[in-house]
C-alpha cells in the first residue's frame, strides 16, 4: 500500500503545481531583478523571465510532471509545449502589458500585476499540457 505522500505525488496536478511554485519563484526573481536592477519595463522584464524558465520547465514537464512509460525528449511535444508556452506567454504579457500601461507599478503593484499575469497563464499553460501537449493519446 502507497504512503498517503506518494499517493499525493502520483497525481500530476499535485506535481504540476510543485514544479510551477518553483518555476513560478525563478520567474518572479528574474522578472523583479530586471525590472528593478536592470531598469526595463515590467512587461519586458516578465516577457524575458518567462521565455527562460518556459523552455527549462519543459524538461521537468516531461520527465516528472507528466511522466510516464514512453517519457523521453520528443520534438513533438517540445513544440506543442512551444505553443503552450507561447499562449501562455501571450496571456501573462498581455495582462501586465494592459496593467503596466494604464499604470507604471512601484514594486508592490509590480508584484500584483505580476500575479495578476501568473494567474492567467498558469491556468492556460496547465490546461494546454495537461490535455494536448503530455495527453497519452
């Protein structure tokens, strides 16, 4: 019999939402450090921290978060995660763009409009891999 963790762990939502707390604090240190030590906009600073932890995510997608028998590199879904990430890329800019424009944020709403972005591009991202990108069939 599984121990209630492990129980907890084979369930990929539990793994997804694990992977995308620490993706998510990269992101939100790269994004921060580039908006207030690099001195570019919010929009760009979250546009380039989400780029690089996408692409690195990816791996751990396909190795840990939606494992399973026939897990390996594969180009197939290396580009469908591509177009996940590039919808989701989409949605999370659009929102801190539309924010950051009808308002420059200081550093708390900098962190709000950041969330505000995150929360919209995780529930797009999760559901495009989950159903299309890692799907078994």
């Amino acid at each position: 019999m599984d121990s209630p963790l492990a129980t907890l762990m084979s369930k990929p939502a539990v793994r997804y939402g694990l992977a995308s707390i620490l993706a998510l604090g990269v992101d939100f240190v790269v994004t921060m450090t580039l908006r207030f030590g690099g001195g570019l906009s919010l929009t760009l600073s979250a546009a380039i921290a989400f780029i690089v932890t996408g692409i690195g995510f990816y791996f751990i997608h396909e190795f840990w978060t939606f494992r399973h028998e026939a897990s390996a590199v594969s180009t197939k879904r290396l580009v469908k995660n591509l177009s996940s990430l590039a919808t989701a890329f989409c949605a999370r800019i659009g929102v801190i763009g539309l924010l950051e424009w009808l308002h420059t944020p200081g550093v708390l709403a900098a962190s709000a409009y950041f969330a505000a972005g995150a929360g919209v591009s995780f529930t797009l991202n999760y559901l495009i891999n989950k159903y299309w990108v890692f799907s078994k069939g």
